[in-house]
C-alpha cells in the first residue's frame, strides 16, 4: 500500500509526459528513474532527450492546471 501512495499515479521509466500549464505548453518530459516520492526527468523533443535534470512530485502527474498528462 505504501509504494501506491508514493505513486498515486503508476508513473514509470520511459514514460513521456507533457505539461498542462499553459505557460509551458508543449513541454514534454521522459521520465529516467523514480527517487522516492519525486520522479528525475528531462527534456524530450521528437525522440532526442536533452536539457537538466529536474524533479517532480509524483503526484503531479495528473491532467491538472499545473500537472502533466501522459502522452506515451
């Protein structure tokens, strides 16, 4: 039950998400590995994955204002 609400939302390795937030729109982020309650991304355009390594919160990762909808 624990990892479940570490990560409500089943992201995993690989997945391509992008930013609901309509300042960043069409931000897409691949996520690279899962630390705890955060998942490390980076940028993803066409295929090529580029930019630093950022952190968010798992539980972001839903179609909110200021979250991210899974694209792949």
């Amino acid at each position: 039950m624990k990892a479940k609400m570490l990560n409500p939302y089943d992201v995993r390795v690989g997945q391509v998400w992008e930013s609901c937030d309509k300042r960043g729109k069409g931000c897409r982020s691949i996520v690279e590995r899962i630390e705890g309650d955060k998942a490390v991304v980076r940028g993803w355009s066409m295929g090529n994955i580029g930019g630093p390594e950022r952190r968010i919160r798992l539980d972001r990762f839903r179609e909110i204002s200021t979250g991210y909808r899974l694209i792949r």
